[in-house]
C-alpha cells in the first residue's frame, strides 16, 4: 500500500465530489474507473486504501464521508453540508454529507471547513437564525467570546458562544446569546470538545 499514487487519490477525490455536487449521490467503482482510464480492480483497491487513511468511508460498495479537500486552479475549495446542529439544548447530531457548496478560498482563507444549518432561536443575538448556514472551520481549540459547535459531557452536539472556565466550579462555560429568551443562561461542561469555530454566515432563503 506504501506505493499507492497520491496524485491519483486526489484525482479520485475529485471526481467523486464534483460527481457528488453534480448528481447528488456517490459515483460507483466503475464510473470512477472509466473516467480516469484505470481498471474497476485499480480503483477498487484505491478506494480501500483512501477508507483506510480517513480521506473517504467506503463500504459495501458506496462511497461517503469524503474528506480530502482538493485546491482547484480556480482557487475554490469545497465544503460539504453535513446537517444540522441545534441552537438551544444540546442534542445528538450525525455526520452524513447532505451536498458540496463550493466557497472562494479567497474570501474564507485556508483551513478544513464544514457547513452546517442553525436549528433553534438561542443565538439569535449573535444574528444566527434557524435555517441560516454556517461555515465552520474544524478545530479543536477555541478563544473567549467563539461560536463554537461543541460536544458537551454527554456526547450532545450544541452552538453555543465559548465564555471560558468556571473558575469555582473548574467547568468550561457555554453561553445562549439571546437575552430576551434565555436571560443569562450557560451550560456548564467538565469535559469539552470543540468541533468546530463558526467562520462565516450564510443566510440561506
């Protein structure tokens, strides 16, 4: 595997999201093999191995959760909406691509990024609304005063504004920014995990 050819995991990496951003589903095995020139065989052991580093998840034949982020000569990266995340009490969210937005990497800089859709009113202060667009760029850190999506200590995902720590009670704050609906309200975590920072907003009519 140590011989695998990049340039051809990036090509494949291509072609499935422009694929994907084309048809709204996965391309097969044979699609991939017949407009790249390679074997079913070739492509087939290509998409083993890119499961196998994390760039895609390939199994029983369907391709998903593509991850490898490719710069284009037009200088557009691509960035996969990958559900909803709740601006309110926290709750389960899973990952499952929905569809690509390709965003100019002029304007949003350098970075891996995921985009998500505000549910709930508790950030409205912070002018995020139920169905508006978020642009999230992936990190595990975050500053005071970020809007972060984040994993509380039961594994719930929330949108929230990082207020720091606790001092007396040593537990990360997260902070509802919508006074006139949750006056004052935080949720207090002990074990915090950041997904994310909101980079941009896109308000989606």
């Amino acid at each position: 595997m140590r011989s695998k050819d990049e340039g051809l995991m990036q090509k494949i990496a291509t072609y499935v999201g422009d694929y994907y951003r084309r048809e709204h589903v996965s391309p097969s095995t044979r699609d991939i093999a017949a407009a790249l020139g390679r074997s079913n065989g070739c492509i087939y052991k290509y998409l083993v191995e890119m499961d196998k580093r994390g760039m895609l998840r390939y199994e029983n034949g369907i391709i998903s959760g593509l991850k490898k982020v490719i710069r284009t000569e037009t200088e557009y990266f691509s960035a996969p909406i990958v559900g909803s995340v709740r601006c309110g009490d926290p709750e389960d969210e899973n990952e499952d691509i929905l569809s690509y937005v390709d965003l100019p990497r002029n304007l949003f800089g350098d970075g891996e990024f995921y985009m998500l859709f505000a549910k709930g009113d508790s950030m409205e202060d912070k002018d995020i609304f139920e169905g508006d667009l978020l642009l999230i760029q992936r990190r595990s850190t975050c500053s005071v005063g970020d809007i972060v999506v984040a994993k509380d200590e039961n594994q719930e995902n929330t949108l929230k504004v990082y207020g720091g720590v606790d001092a007396r009670k040593k537990k990360a704050i997260l902070r509802y920014a919508n006074e006139k609906v949750y006056p004052g309200k935080v949720i207090l975590v002990k074990e915090l995990e950041i997904q994310g920072v909101v980079k941009n907003i896109i308000k989606w009519a």
